[in-house]
C-alpha cells in the first residue's frame, strides 16, 4: 500500500499593514473625498482638529481671474484673448440647440434665438451688445430682449448672460440669495475682485461679515457656465489644484481652499471624550501618521502636477489641440514613482486653468500610431473641423482624415469614424442640412 506523498512548498503573500493601507487611500482621494475623510477621523481622535484654510479675499482661482479680467477687475495682468477668441465648443451648440427647439418650436423667435446663440462665447456669455445684435438679426431691440429672457432660463444657470455681473445675478436668483446686499455686491464685483471687504460694507450698510458670507456664496458659482460642454471639462467643484501664469511661466499649486488644516493635539482636547487607556496611546500615533500622510499625499500629487504640466504646458497656452502623447508610465519614470501610484493619486483630481477647471487624468493621452499625434489632440481638432464645416456640404470621414493626417502620420478613415462616434456626431448624410 501506497503512502501519500509529502511536499514542501513555499510562497510569497504581500499583505498591507493598516498604516499602508491607510496611505493608499489617503493617496487615492481627491480634496473633497479626503475632506470627508479627515473629518470623520477629527470626530474620532481626540488629538485632530480641523480648521478651515484661510483664504484671502482677493484671491480667487483661474477661472475668476480671467472672467474679472474681461472687465478690467482684479489682478490678471490681462484676459486671456486666445481663449475668447475660440469659437464655443461643439457640446455647447448643440446643447443651445437642443434647449432652443424646445423653448422655441417654430415661427420667429427661433430665428431670433438662433441668431443670438451665434453671438456666444466659450464662457456663454452673449459676446455683442443686444442692440447691434438686434439689428444683425433684423429684429427690435424689444422683440431680442424678449428671446433673450427666455433664453437665460436654461441650463446650467448664466448662459446668455451679457455680463458676469449678470451671470452671477442669474445663478443668484436661481439658487434664492439674491437679497439686498447680495445685489449691491454683484454691482460691485470690481471691489470684491480687490479684496475691498470694509468698503464694500460701508457703501451696502452691513457689517464686513455679511459680505464675507456673500462672496462665499459668489465662490460656488460658476462664472463661465459654457466652460463645462468642452472637451475634457471637470464639474464645477472645488479644484484640488490651480493652474496660474506667472513671470517665470505657468505655475501649479495646490488649492489652499480645497482642503482644511489639520491640527495635531499632543494632550487630547477638551470636552471631548476621554478614551480607555490602552487606545489612548493608539489615538495619537493614528493621529501623527495621518498628519503625516496628508503631508506626503500633497506633495506626491504637487510633483505629479509639475511634471505633468511641464509636459503639457502648451496645452494651457493653446488649448487642447496641443495636447502631445504622454502616459503614466513616462511620468512615472521621470519621478522615480511606478504608474500605479500616479494612477492612484491623480484619479478624480482636477485644476482649475485660466480656460476652465480639467480632468488632470484626461491630459494622459496615447499617440494614434507609431509616433503620431496625441489622439486627445486629433479629438479637439476634429471637433474643431466639425464645427467650421459648411452645413450644406459636410465632410466626409476621409475628408476629415486627410484634413488630420500629417506627413509621416497617416489617419485612418476608421480612426476618424471612432472619434466622431465618441464625440455623439453622426455621418456626413445626417449632418446635411438644406438651407
């Protein structure tokens, strides 16, 4: 009778400690997610506090400066010109499209909104005045005006605004805060724009923290709501990074307002609970690796940041046409990190830019072939060809695909095909239009 055979082996298992699983999670959350993080653990450990980061009242992010810009507010040397003169993006039209045939099913005030919806920006703002509008139209001042009220009533809140003043009253009636002193300050926005809070005050007649309540609530708007329907575009949130220009170039940092203070306690706190001896100690070992790891977590994501914008500064400058190929992998290398963990930390983190706040995962982009251009780049300027078409004789797919090819870099018709599906544009036959 057989005996049965006895074998010895051996394996390798890697199991996470509790601090390390810690840290890649902490790693893994973008500002609003760590916030709710930190605050649930400063509720639990009696050594953690919380303290809202302070902000000064003239600073505002990118897309603030740029907006007080265009009416000369605020400490932008300059509006950025390039992006004003870009024609609005593709999502957008067809969204105001879409809302117009529905606000207006026939007769002349479509015309009318047609006519007007020409005349908006990226921002969605109405880019000339109503009356020569008006007369572009072929329309009263009376007959536009009326459209136009109907037409400020879509979504997102502030489109068609003539103004951001205007954009912002929008968006403040809509949300129930348009009282007294919310309208003085919205006309004034150039002295909130300077961080004027005492003189503000003195002319709406309340103290200086009823308009810091008020610009809190400015903050939460959105001042470009035509910004969102382009390509790329993030949610309007809190950024957990900005992107500025400054006088050695474009800059990154991390968004002071985004995230709180964390405050480490030696002693527990007062009136808070007193904790059994043996997880008392604990508690402040759990407190001091936190503090540690939200420190290692922003500076992780800030060389991230860096490094990712060196590669794609011209992005910024020029749009998302200059997007050149890049992956995780070549960040990762370049910083001594594996891909996983610029994976983890950039996953739902966003900046906010001078042109709009942007997915920093989505400026991650593979090359169409063996050395062509970023697919993300060929996107944006297929969209951008979609949109200059002559409605009446659109572009075909191999059209479009020798109008993206470059020397060397061929575009395939299929390639082209694959991105106009994933833009939601049908073939060149639906695109027809008879005039």
């Amino acid at each position: 009778m057989s005996r049965p055979a006895q074998r010895l082996t051996q394996s390798q298992k890697l199991r996470l400690n509790v601090g390390l699983a810690t840290s890649i999670r902490v790693l893994r959350f973008d500002a609003s997610g760590l916030t709710r993080y930190l605050e649930e653990q400063a509720a639990e450990n009696p050594h953690l506090s919380l303290a809202p980061a302070p902000v000064a009242p003239d600073e505002w992010l990118p897309r603030w400066q740029t907006a007080f810009a265009v009416h000369g507010m605020g400490r932008a040397e300059q509006p950025d010109f390039a992006a004003m003169l870009q024609a609005p993006s593709l999502g957008l039209i067809e969204h105001v499209t879409r809302q117009i045939e529905r606000l207006f099913p026939t007769g002349r005030p479509r015309e009318i909104a047609y006519g007007l919806m020409n005349a908006l920006e990226p921002s969605g703002w109405l880019g000339q005045p109503l009356p020569m509008l008006a007369a572009q139209i072929g329309c009263s001042v009376p007959e536009a005006g009326a459209v136009l009220a109907r037409l400020q009533q879509m979504e997102p809140t502030g489109m068609f605004a003539r103004s951001l003043a205007e954009c912002l009253h929008l968006q403040a009636a809509e949300a129930g805060h348009l009282d007294p002193t919310m309208g003085c300050v919205l006309e004034h926005l150039d002295m909130i724009a300077a961080g004027q809070i005492a003189e503000l005050a003195r002319m709406c007649r309340v103290e200086d923290a009823e308009i810091t309540r008020r610009i809190r609530i400015i903050r939460s708007f959105d001042p470009k709501p035509g910004a969102q329907f382009t390509q790329n575009a993030a949610p309007v949130r809190e950024p957990d990074l900005t992107v500025t220009r400054g006088p050695q170039g474009w800059r990154v940092a991390l968004n002071r307002s985004a995230l709180p203070d964390v405050q480490l306690h030696e002693k527990p706190l007062a009136g808070r609970a007193p904790l059994p001896p043996a997880r008392a100690a604990e508690a402040l070992t759990e407190a001091r690796n936190l503090v540690r790891m939200v420190a290692s977590r922003n500076q992780t994501l800030l060389r991230i940041a860096q490094e990712i914008l060196l590669r794609q500064e011209a992005t910024i400058s020029r749009g998302l046409e200059a997007l050149e190929p890049m992956s995780m992998q070549d960040v990762g290398a370049a910083l001594g990190l594996h891909k996983s963990t610029i994976s983890r930390a950039i996953a739902g983190v966003s900046a906010d830019t001078p042109r709009g706040t942007i997915w920093l995962r989505r400026l991650f982009t593979a090359p169409v072939g063996e050395g062509g251009a970023a697919g993300g780049a060929l996107r944006a300027k297929l969209g951008r060809l979609l949109q200059q078409e002559d409605a009446a004789a659109p572009l075909s797919d191999q059209a479009l695909a020798e109008a993206l090819s470059a020397p060397g870099a061929p575009i395939a018709r299929r390639t082209v095909a694959k991105y106009r599906a994933a833009l939601g544009i049908g073939p060149a036959h639906r695109r027809k239009r008879r005039p």
